[in-house]
C-alpha cells in the first residue's frame, strides 16, 4: 500500500529546495539587470528614429519634395525600431527559456 503522506512531503520537499537553488542563483541585484535591460531596449527603438530625424532633415535641405522626409522617415524609423524590440525581445525570450530547460534537466539529473 502506498504511504500518500510520504509521497507528498517528498514532493513538497523537492519544490522548497528547488526554489532554494532558484533564490542563490538568483542575482544578487535585479534593479542593475532590469534597468539594462530597459535601457538596451530604449536603446533599440531609439536609434532607428533618430537615424530617421537627421536623414530626413539632410533628404530635406538637399531634395525638396511636396511631402516631409523627416515625418516619414521618423515613421519608418519608430516601425524599424519596434520591429528590432520585438525581435530582441523574442530572441531573450528564447534564451530564457533555453536556460530554464536546461536547468531543469540538471536538476533531474541530480535527483
């Protein structure tokens, strides 16, 4: 006859100490971690735009037209950079989750 007492503390154990390995591999200061990350990321939509502000303003004085280079180009430049966040975030997603896995599979094997 199965003990389910047992079986549940074995279970509730093995959670409490992978969460235990999960708070000492954890680094020490998130605030530093995260704020790069905002800051890359404000980094990857920025500079398209801002690439798009001054070639718009160069296309104008050199080549004028009916319509505004620099408004078009700022759009064109906000679409680029929220297409290269998305990717960036996408790609740190699939990192994460790559880690997640393999920790996880480092932890089974041990147990």
């Amino acid at each position: 006859m199965v003990d389910f007492d047992d079986l549940h503390s074995r279970d509730v154990q093995k959670k409490l100490l992978h969460k235990t390995e999960l708070l000492k591999n954890r680094p020490e200061n998130r605030f530093n971690t995260d704020f790069g990350m905002i800051a890359s990321l404000g980094g990857v939509i920025i500079v398209p735009i801002l690439i798009g502000v001054f070639s718009g303003s160069y296309l104008e004085e050199k080549f004028p037209q009916h319509f505004s280079w620099r408004l078009s180009l700022i759009f064109l430049g906000f679409v680029w950079g929220i297409i290269n966040a998305y990717l960036w975030i996408k790609n740190e997603n699939r990192k994460i989750i790559q880690n997640n896995s393999e920790d996880t599979q480092k932890r089974d094997k041990h147990e």
